[in-house]
C-alpha cells in the first residue's frame, strides 16, 4: 500500500460533509500541493468516520480557501479528469491537522 504524509493547502471548493447509506460520516477535502511557481498538483482526499466527524465538528468554519493541514494518506492513486486531462491524487485519509495560516499573500497564491 502506497503512503503519504505531509502539507497541502485546501482549495476554494468547500469540503463535502456527507453520510454513507450505513450511517458512516465522511468527509471530502479538495487541496493542492503547491510544488513551484507554475506546478499545483491537486488532491481529493476522503475522510472517513469518527475522527472525522470530529475534525469536522471542531474545525469546520476553519477550512476555508488557502487553510494549511497536515495529513496522513493511504491508498493513493492518480486518476485523469476525461474532460480536461488533468491529473488529481486520490486518497484516503488517516490523520488530518490544522497548521498555522500563513501570510495572506502566500495564501492567495496557493489556493487556485
């Protein structure tokens, strides 16, 4: 199995709060991972159960455009968009954090 653990930024589409037929909650977060200048390589990361709920409920008005956390992914995989072509990282979260914001004007610049 395939892991990752590090910082992204969220996105500007809001994370999808949402509850599985069986009553699971899960949670769907839209980053990007901010490699240089001109490379932004997105991430929709899925956020399952308790800890989740949790998250959720304690810090769901702070995940707005441009917010750094830090995650723990499993089961990563890169699926192409078939309109565009774009490629996105698909993963399951393990762990998600809140870190610090940063200055405003590096903010901006990462949440496109």
């Amino acid at each position: 199995m395939i892991t990752a653990s590090g910082p992204l930024f969220l996105g500007k589409t809001r994370p999808l709060a949402t509850q599985a037929a069986d009553g699971t909650f899960a949670l769907t977060l839209l980053a990007h991972d901010r490699i240089g200048v001109h490379k932004v390589e997105p991430w929709r990361i899925n956020f399952a159960g308790p800890q989740a709920f949790l998250f959720y409920e304690a810090h769901g008005p702070e995940l707005q455009p441009g917010q750094p956390i830090r995650v723990q992914l499993s089961e990563l995989r890169s699926f192409t968009n078939g309109r565009n072509g774009a490629a996105e990282i698909h993963a399951r979260a393990e762990r998600v954090e809140l870190l610090p914001r940063l200055h405003q004007h590096t903010q901006e610049s990462c949440t496109n």
